[in-house]
C-alpha cells in the first residue's frame, strides 16, 4: 500500500515540467537536511546534559567492552 502511495507521488512528479520536479527535488532535500540538521542538535543536547549530570564514561575502549560485559 505504501509503495503505490510512493509509485503515485513519482508518477505525478514525473508529469510535471522539469524546472517543478527540480524545484520539488530542491525543495525535498531542504526539508531533509532541516529534519537531519535538528536531529543531530537533539543528539547533542542530549549528550551535554548527559555530561552535565554526569551520566558518562571516559576511558580507553578495552575499559568500554568490560563495563558492557557486566551488564
């Protein structure tokens, strides 16, 4: 169901001139890069407070697979 969605959404694009499917192109990679953009923002909001309440690791990656062994 969702690729005959995605097929039809092709299809329409695909029936309009060139100069709007680059728009619609231009436009759609806008939006990713936005979504993309704010993602890694929230990732690392969440990595400060992580080290702001020091809820982090240091160490050398040896260290690392021990700690996630004894879980």
């Amino acid at each position: 169901m969702y690729n005959a969605d995605i097929n039809e959404i092709l299809q329409t694009i695909s029936s309009l001139p060139t100069e709007d499917q680059y728009f619609i192109a231009d436009t759609l990679s806008k939006r990713l890069h936005d979504i993309r953009r704010t993602q890694i923002a929230a990732r690392g909001a969440e990595a400060e407070k992580n080290y702001q309440t020091g809820n982090v690791m240091s160490g050398a990656v040896a260290d690392l697979m021990r700690a996630t062994d004894d879980d």
